[in-house]
C-alpha cells in the first residue's frame, strides 16, 4: 500500500471538468414556518486507466423534513502518472488516501458552493449558503481499489 505520509500537495493532478448533476428548488416544498436543516453527501468513483477519480458532493436543504433546495456536484480529477504510482502497492490493489481523498473533497464542496451561489442568485433562496463542511468527518476511510 501506499506510504500514508505523502502529503496531499505531493500529489499532482488537474481539475478536468466540473458537472452540475443536479439542481432544483420545489417551491412548493418550502415551508416558511419550519426550521431549515441541510443534509450532505459525498461519493466517489475512480478510473484506473485514465488515473481519474471524481467526487460528487450532493446538498439538500430541508424544511419540515421536505427537500425544497437540491444540488450535486461532480468534479473529474486528473492524477499525475507519477502521482498515481505512490497509490500502488503490492499486486493489482490501489490505495487512495484519506487525506487526499479529503483534499479533493474540499475542492468539490467549494465548487459546489459556488454553483449554488450562481445558480439562486436574484432569488429569495440565494441566503441558503453551503456552511464550512468538515470533509474529514465525511471521508472516513482510505479508498481501496
């Protein structure tokens, strides 16, 4: 497996493309009255071939237990051959640490959070903000492949 102290930064890669999965406000869904809750999600997929993992941060806000704001957001990585080597080890497995996996992470969710931003602008949900997310409590292990 991979030497879990290489640091996030000595890992080379590109943003390739960003996605917006999905986007919707349901009006009818917004009750005024109830508390505002927000739940998230993260998910990963990776590409061997092509040295690709993407990360996809999913948001709802809700009001009395109904989602009336959805976004998801998908943003394609681009790893560095030499940088997708360090996630070999012995055989056919790969490693993809959770520090990295975090890093990725955050540039997801504050894309996302921009999206979202552009995507109300001009309407009465533009004051619902993506919070500071803390991704190391999302991301709770390596990715093994």
């Amino acid at each position: 497996m991979m030497n879990n102290k290489v640091q996030s930064s000595e890992i080379g890669f590109a943003l390739k493309q960003i996605v917006t999965k999905q986007f919707a406000v349901i009006e009818e869904a917004f009750t005024g009255g109830c508390p505002v809750s927000m739940a998230a999600e993260l998910k990963f997929a990776t590409n061997k071939e092509d040295r690709a993992i993407a990360v996809s941060a999913e948001f709802k806000f809700l009001t009395c237990e109904k989602s009336f704001l959805l976004i998801e957001v998908t943003c394609f990585f681009e790893i560095k051959e030499d940088s997708w080597k360090k996630f070999s080890g012995n055989g056919n497995e790969t490693c993809i640490p959770k520090n990295f996996l975090c890093y990725l992470a955050m540039h997801t969710v504050g894309t996302a959070r921009g999206v979202l931003h552009a995507k109300t602008e001009n309407t009465k949900y533009n004051c619902y903000i993506l919070p500071p997310i803390n991704v190391t409590e999302m991301v709770r292990n390596d990715l093994i492949l």
